[in-house]
C-alpha cells in the first residue's frame, strides 16, 4: 500500500489526505499529457486521496475550495510529484 499523509488547508481548514509518492503508473498517464491545465487536473485526481476523509468528488470540492486553498494543495501535489522524479543523486546533493 502507497504511504500517504494528510495536510491541512490555510483558510478553510479541511483535511487533504494525498499520496506521499508518484507510481510509474501516474508517470505515464501524465506523460500522454500535453495541456498544463489538464497535467494538474490529473495530477489532483491522481493523488489526492481524500478532502475531510471523503473519496468521492474530489475534484468537485477541490473546485469549490477558497482559491489559496486550493493553491495550497496544488502546490503540495507538484512538489510530491517534483521529488517523485528525483534521482537519489540529486536528493542527496540538494
């Protein structure tokens, strides 16, 4: 099972559980991707696991979230995602 931990939202304080890592499985869906837009949309759907321990909808309540809000989970998305293609030399020299 993929480890995952949960962060809490700046202005609404809701509960964002989401995957700790990137499988080779989400490499290649995004890869097939080429619209930014889309590449996060995926992402989001991809390893958001839950908002307030709800499964269903997720994007949904992720569109109706205040705007730093939902800035806040993106950007904790795209880091996951930014040290999932890390190779350990570079994690190890950063």
């Amino acid at each position: 099972m993929r480890p995952k931990h949960t962060i809490e939202t700046p202005v609404g304080k809701q509960k964002v559980e989401i995957y700790d890592w990137v499988t080779g499985g989400d490499k290649r869906f995004l890869a097939g991707i080429k619209d930014e837009s889309s590449v996060h949309e995926a992402m989001l759907s991809r390893l958001v696991v839950s908002i307030d321990g709800k499964t269903d909808g997720i994007l949904a309540m992720l569109d109706d979230m205040h705007g730093k809000d939902f800035d806040f989970v993106l950007r904790e998305i795209q880091r996951v995602a930014e040290e999932s293609s890390l190779t350990e030399e570079k994690k190890s020299s950063s």
